[in-house]
C-alpha cells in the first residue's frame, strides 16, 4: 500500500493530541467524554462541508501522514496518522500518533497527496 499526506484543520476540541484522538461526536455535550470513550459521531455530508469550509471553521492549518487504518472494538474504523510534534508523553499521546476518525477526515481534511500509483488505474490513465 501507500501512504497518504495530509492537510488537515486540528483546530477543533475533539482534536488532542494528548489523547492520539481526532474525532467528531454528533453532541456537542459528548466532546470530552469522546476523548476517553467512543460515542456516536456526526453524519459529514457535502453540504455540511461545504459550510464548514466557507465560514472558515474548516480552515487549513496542519500538515500530517497517514499510514494506516485501524479499527476500535465497534468495529468504527480510524485512520493512523503520524503527527508532527514528536513523542513527549507529558503532551501527545500514543507515540506522537493521532486515530483519526473517518467523520473528522471527512468534514477537516482540506487536501490529500499520494503516488500516482496509489490511483485506481482508470484513473492514472485519465491524468497520464
């Protein structure tokens, strides 16, 4: 496989890099406790995106490298994704690695950028 890199916004709450967690929970009451158990999360839809984006809560403001999916014990699936701010225990968690889940991707990654081989042949066909 191929590893991904990744523009992504880590402004929001449920981003903590002391806890290795990005996630997006569908109540705003569940922020911290989202952070130390898994709770329901937002449906990303276009739209919803699309607004983030425009009144500038989605904003780019980090760059990280994802290199793995992961599953928890719901079955919920997260991306690996190695941060930038090194390993201190005191202040990131899980190695300087952050699971971020599919939810957060969705409505947070601004850009992705992968070898062209990683690209369903159709579509490397279509750019070539």
């Amino acid at each position: 496989g191929f590893t991904i890199a990744l523009d992504v916004d880590v402004s929001e709450k449920t981003f903590s890099a002391k806890y290795g967690l990005a996630v997006l929970p569908l109540n705003i009451e569940d922020n911290e406790k989202s952070l130390k158990q898994i709770v329901e999360e937002k449906n990303v839809t276009q739209e919803y995106r699309q607004q983030e984006f425009e009144n500038f809560d989605t904003t780019d403001d980090h760059l990280m490298h994802i290199v793995g999916i992961v599953k928890d014990q719901k079955g919920n699936q997260y991306y690996k994704v190695k941060n930038s701010w090194g390993s201190n225990s005191k202040r990131v968690g899980n190695d300087g690695y952050i699971y971020m889940s599919v939810a957060y991707f969705k409505l947070k990654a601004i850009s992705v950028l992968m070898h062209k081989n990683a690209l369903p042949k159709k579509v490397r066909n279509a750019i070539d």
